[in-house]
C-alpha cells in the first residue's frame, strides 16, 4: 500500500532521513520506534504529504504522492499533539470535518465517538479540554470515515487506563478488517499485542524492517520493549549465534 523508495531529507546541516526503504502492505500494524530525533515523525510527515523529501519517492496504493493530495482520503491520521481552533466547540470540528470530507454518515465509524462519550461534550470548547480529552478527539477523527490507512502518532499519550485500553481494542478491530496501520509510541507495552511489523530507526537510518515473529526468535524475547533494549545494548541473539553455543557445549569434555 505504501512503497518508501531512497528516501533521504537534510534540515540545514541536520540529515533527519538517510535513503530509507520500506514497503507497507495490507493487514501489517507496524511500530515505528526509536530514540528521540531518530526521523519518525519526519517520515509520517513524509508520507502525509507535510514534508517534501529531498531524494526518492513515496507511492501509496501505486500512485506517487508529490503533487497530489488527493491520496490522503484514504489515511485517518492522529497527530501525537491535535491542534484545532480555541474557540470551535467539538460538535463544531466533527461537523467540519465531515463537510470537508464529504462521507455520507452512514458510512462513517463513530465507535470512538459512543465509547469515549464525546456527544455529551459536543458544546465545550475546543480550548477547554485536557490533554486526554484532545487525544480522545483526535482518536475518533482519525477512525471516523473507515481509512484504509492509518497512521497514529503516540495514539495512547495522556489517555486515561480505561481509554487506552478501548482504543488498543479499536486498533485490533481495524487489523482484522486488513487495514494497514502505522504506529508510533515510546511507550512500547502498548504495543505488544498489536504489532505484526517492527520499523526502527536511528540517526536518520533504517536500522532493520522486521516481522515481530523474527524479531522474537533473533533476540530470544517475546516482548517488544526487551527485545528493543537487548539490540540497543547490542546483546542481539540470533539462532545462529544459538546453535554454535549448542555445538561447543557437545564437545566440551567433563573432567
């Protein structure tokens, strides 16, 4: 759905991303992780058509993005920090929105809107709302008009237990439908159960694009944040590694 071709972007004298390849398919949930300035959301912004690289291509569903925007109805985006107007009630912007998207409501998911109970909010003002209470909202915009693409920036960032867990049930939902779905978080338990794909990146660099399942079996541990840590220290395991110790253990000699 999404091919990254020789992706490379320098601010001034900062190389933010260096040649980057990837490709994104249907049913993937990828975690998109790394260090802070690693080029996450430099790569989002990439594919959103919010910055311009300075080499290679993005194409979704086979069309290339520069220049046209048109792609981006089928990608339901959570900003990791939702700005909207101040003064514009939250009934105001969902109104808003739909009008601009132009998606009959019959063809619109408001699941998020019933569970997080948004419609009993609809008349405070945008300005007004907590930092969770913002999440909630960008949540339920990113979801409401069935993308086949989404794209959630740190979606559980200042969510309350009970609304992480509600939205962490939505995105499994959206997986079984097939959908291809992007993630980031530095809060990596939350992704355990919803990664099929781990992305990492360091300095600008791809340092490794891999199932979840092989990523597992290389660092010998079945939680993402361990196996993260165990190939940031450099205490990577590979079964190779695994079946050489096996093979010395055999010749060696009890005395």
């Amino acid at each position: 759905m999404i091919s990254i071709e020789h992706i490379s972007k320098r601010f001034r004298k900062l190389q933010v991303l260096e040649d980057i390849n990837a490709n994104m398919e249907k049913g993937q949930v990828i975690s998109l992780i790394g260090p802070n300035g690693s080029g996450k959301t430099t790569l989002i912004k990439s594919i959103l058509g919010m910055v311009r690289p300075d080499k290679g291509k993005i194409t979704v569903d086979g069309h290339v993005i520069s220049g046209d925007h048109s792609y981006r109805a089928n990608i339901g985006y959570m900003p990791q920090i939702g700005r909207y107007p101040d003064n514009m009630r939250i009934g105001q912007l969902f109104r808003m929105i739909e009008n601009i998207r132009g998606v009959a409501a019959d063809k619109q998911d408001e699941t998020l809107i019933r569970q997080f109970e948004l419609e009993k909010i609809y008349d405070k003002p945008m300005r007004t709302l907590s930092g969770g209470t913002r999440q909630k909202v960008s949540a339920a915009l990113a979801f409401l008009f069935d993308p086949a693409i989404l794209i959630l920036d740190e979606p559980t960032a200042g969510l309350d237990p009970l609304s992480s867990e509600l939205l962490k049930d939505k995105i499994i939902a959206e997986k079984k439908k097939n959908k291809l779905i992007l993630i980031t978080s530095h809060i990596l338990s939350d992704l355990d159960e919803l990664t099929t794909h781990v992305m990492y990146l360091q300095e600008g660099k791809l340092q490794f694009f891999k199932d979840m399942q092989t990523l597992q079996e290389e660092t010998g541990e079945l939680r993402l944040g361990k196996a993260i840590a165990r190939i940031m220290k450099g205490e990577k395991l590979t079964n190779e590694w695994i079946d050489k110790i096996l093979e010395v253990k055999k010749d060696e000699k009890i005395y």
